[in-house]
C-alpha cells in the first residue's frame, strides 16, 4: 500500500509539473494490462507531461507504476519509474535524449539513450537508441528500436514497430503491432497492442498482448499529442520489458 500511495503521489506530480508561465503544456494520464506468455500479467499507471521552457527547448516527463504477477510461481513484483526527455522539434523533425530510473521491490535499474522523430503528411517515423544497467542483476543492455505511426484521421493511429536489444545474458528481437483510437468529442483513448519476442541465446519465443486507456489534458488530438505532446517512448521503445 505504501507504493501504492507513493506512485499515486508522484504520478499526479507529473501532470502538473510543467511550471505555469512553459508554452503548450499537455499530457495524459494512462492505466493499462499486459498478459506476456501463459503466465505473466502486469498492471500498470502511467503519467506524462510536455511542455516548452523556451521557444527551441521542449521537456517531456514520465512516470508510472507496475504491478506484475507470476500465476505459477503466485508471486508478485511491484515497481516505479521515473524518466525524463529534453529535446527540440519542429513541424518536420525531433531529437532529443533521455534518462530513466525505475526500483522494484528486488531490482533497481536506470537507462539512457537518444531519441528522433521524422513527420510526413500522415505518417511518422522515430527511432530510439538506448542502454540500460541493473547493479542487482549485474547486467547492462543496449539496443535499437524503430516505429512507423501511421494516421487515418487525427485521432486514429496505427503503429509498427522492430527492436533489437543486446544485454550480458541474451540477445532479444522484437517486433510489433498496435493502435490507438481517441473520441473526437471527449479527451479519452482506447489502445491495444501485440509484441512478439525471440531470445536468442535462451531459444524461446514469448508474445506480449496490451489493452489500455488514456485520459489526456492539453486539447491535442493524437496526432497533436505525435507532434508537439508527450509521444516520446524512451527505453520502452527498445527494450520493451523485455529484460
């Protein structure tokens, strides 16, 4: 309960860190599960702001709080993360960085890594490259990660992503599938996604099937919130739990 109430806190944080005299201040607020093989299930909050502290430099932060599940081994692990994005953008590219950290009840990790976006009439594509390091697990990671957005209306999108991560103990592709769609009239979205992972070393497939909703604030359409909100992934886009 502890954590709990502590992801809670931090989360609302989020929202209304943007101090009040940055330009074009939005976000969201999101809550999602995700089942990945027979027997892993997550839970998860999630929060993010952007806004713009001078006219060429944007900020993004990030924060969430997972809860995930292990059916036969009926364990339970329970973590939070914390990021942050610096990077400027205009209407026909981003580039930018970023730095996360995230502590679960046995494992602490922190990442960083760089970060762009191409814009195109309906289209969007970005690319992200990071590394990641756990002192508990004695492991560092890196890995690159591409995604194509497509936009059949301002508040319908369709995602493809490929990812390649390559950590101490195994080598991970992934590929992936996914959408989004956002009420014209209410500033509420449904979005589901499909992952699928090849280990390497350890010869095992895994697939990872997502459902969520966000809550947005700001007055952005989706593809508003692609091209001057809150839409940069940070690790998530490379390493995408699956280390």
């Amino acid at each position: 309960m502890k954590n709990v109430l502590f992801a809670s806190a931090a989360l609302a944080a989020v929202a209304f860190a943007a101090p009040a005299f940055a330009q074009d201040t939005s976000g969201y607020f999101g809550a999602g599960y995700t089942r990945t093989g027979s027997d892993v299930e997550t839970y998860d909050l999630n929060a993010s702001v952007a806004f713009k502290p001078t006219d060429q430099i944007g900020v993004q932060l990030d924060a969430g709080y997972t809860s995930l599940q292990i059916d036969d081994e009926f364990s339970s692990e329970n973590a939070f993360g914390a990021g942050a994005h610096v990077f400027t953008r205009n209407d026909q590219w981003a580039v930018g960085g970023f730095a996360a950290v995230s502590n679960s009840d046995s494992v602490s990790t922190y990442n960083l890594g760089v970060e762009g976006a191409k814009y195109f009439d309906n289209l969007t594509v970005a690319g992200t490259i990071a590394y990641g390091s756990s002192d508990d697990l004695d492991a560092d990671a890196w890995g690159v990660g591409g995604e194509v957005r497509y936009f059949l209306t301002d508040n319908f999108r369709l995602n493809a992503g490929l990812g390649y991560a390559d950590a101490d103990y195994d080598k991970v592709w992934s590929a992936g599938l996914g959408g989004e769609y956002q009420l014209s009239s209410k500033p509420f979205s449904v979005y589901a996604g499909y992952t699928h992972y090849q280990f390497d070393d350890a010869d095992i497939d895994e697939d990872k099937l997502s459902i969520g909703m966000r809550v947005s604030f700001g007055g952005q359409t989706l593809k508003g919130r692609d091209r001057s909100g809150a839409s940069f992934t940070g690790a998530a886009g490379v390493f995408g739990g699956a280390f």
